[in-house]
C-alpha cells in the first residue's frame, strides 16, 4: 500500500484533523479571554488608585494627660489720681434765666477750683442740659410748665490727693450744689498689673500641686499658660456725705481707700 505525502502550499494554514484541532482553537480563545480580562482588571484598579490615593498613615497621638488649674491674685496699692465731679443747677422762670444762672455760677466755680489748684491739675466743663419743669396736673388736665432747670458738670482731677478736701469746699461755697462722683485711679497700673499676676500664677501653682498630689500623678512641664486682666470698679466715695459736711462749716474729710487691681491665669500641666 502507498503512503501519500502532503505538502501544504506556502500562504495555506496548516491544517489537522478532528478533536485535536477543535481542542487546541478551544485553548487559545480562552487564554485570549483571560488574557484580555486580567487586563481590564490592571486598567480599573489603576484608574482606582489615581481617584482614591492610600491615606497616609495617621501621626501618633499626643499624650492628653493634662491638668489645667486657675489661678486667682489682687494687687492692693494707693491711688495717684482723683477724679472730682460736681454739679451746678438752677431754676428760673424762663430757659434764658435758669440757663445765665447756671452759667455765671459754673464760671465762678471754675475759677475758684482753678485758683485753689494752683497748677496741681486740670478743670473742665460738660454735661450741660436744660428741663422744663411742670407741676402736678389734676386728673383730666394737661400739665403746665411752671419754670426751667439747668445743670451742669464739673470735673476736677489731679494728683495731689491730699487737697481733695479742700477742693471739695471751695467748689460748694462757689455755687455747686452736688458732688456726682469722687473716684481713685492710677496713672499707671502695670506695676500693679505685675504683682497682680505673679499672685495670680503662686496660686494656680499651689492648686495644681495639691490636685496631683490628691490624684497620685507627677506634674510635668507646663504646656499652657494664660492670663486675664480684670476691671473692678475703683473705690468711689458718695457724695451725700460730703456736702453735707461742707454744709455744715467742717472741712471735708477725704480718707481714699486702696485700688485693687485683680488678675487670672489659667496654666495647663502635663502630667508625667
């Protein structure tokens, strides 16, 4: 029997038989697929990447064992300053009348503070106003002016605490009528302001020992520190008093209390 022999001709697929061929096309178009999913796979999970990037990793926390305390101090000094202010007020008939009145008055009173300061402060003028004045209307009438009320302020400051008193009974026997207001300052409180926090910070520091030597911890290094500067009203004499002593020929006794200047401040310890 003869055995043939087949050449295929160039440019012509090879060709095989059966099972065989089908099986091996079968192999191929799956690893075409495969191939072709694992790089559809790569294109996402880069695409994902670039809109979502890694977090970076988060810093250590910081230690949050603290202690925070607040510190309260007063400084008490003398004050270096008064402030004076008096009132003049006159009634009249007319608004012209009450208010040339008042103003010859409030002159005189001027002149008077100025002549006894003798350089050792300064004198101005303000709050002026002028009322009419009505009487007691009966029930279904219309109330009636009856006259006019001027007043005027005077305020008087200077350093020279000691003259107060005098200043005081010069002023009533002028013509003033009422004493508003004696304040006390300070020309300059930093001083104070100073002693006042350093008091301030002893006692947020006794406070933070005793709490942790209470809660059985070591104080550390201090992490925070601040501090406030209160205002408290300075210390203010009435006036009543005063000019009714004037009133009655005794010199004005003038006795100005301490200013105290307060201060806060609030540490935070960390806790070793």
């Amino acid at each position: 029997m003869k055995k043939m022999l087949h050449i295929a001709k160039p440019g012509a697929g090879a060709r095989c038989g059966g099972s065989r061929c089908r099986a091996s096309g079968l192999l191929m178009l799956l690893a075409g697929v495969a191939i072709a999913l694992a790089g559809m796979r790569v294109g996402a999970q880069a695409e994902e990447g670039a809109m979502n990037p890694a977090p970076l990793p988060a810093s250590p926390s910081q230690d949050s064992r603290t202690i925070e305390v607040t510190g309260n101090g007063e400084a008490h000094v003398a004050p270096d300053v008064a402030s004076l202010n008096l009132a003049i007020e006159t009634h009249a008939a007319t608004a012209q009348q009450s208010a040339g009145q008042n103003a010859a008055l409030a002159q005189k009173v001027v002149d008077a503070l100025n002549t006894k300061l003798q350089s050792k402060g300064k004198v101005w003028t303000g709050g002026y106003s002028l009322y009419p004045e009505y009487n007691e209307p009966r029930p279904n009438e219309k109330p009636v002016v009856t006259g006019y009320r001027a007043e005027n302020s005077i305020t008087v400051e200077t350093g020279e605490i000691g003259m107060l008193g005098g200043l005081i009974d010069t002023a009533i026997e002028a013509g003033a009528n009422r004493i508003n207001f004696l304040n006390f300052t300070l020309r300059d409180e930093s001083q104070a302001r100073s002693q006042a926090i350093t008091l301030a910070a002893k006692d947020a520091q006794t406070q933070a020992d005793s709490l942790a030597k209470s809660l059985g911890v070591k104080l550390g290094p201090v992490v925070k520190a601040t501090t406030e500067a209160e205002n408290r009203p300075m210390p203010m004499m009435r006036a009543g008093a005063m000019a009714m002593s004037a009133s009655s020929g005794a010199p004005t006794p003038v006795q100005p209390n301490e200013v105290t200047v307060p201060a806060t401040v609030s540490i935070t310890y960390q806790i070793e």
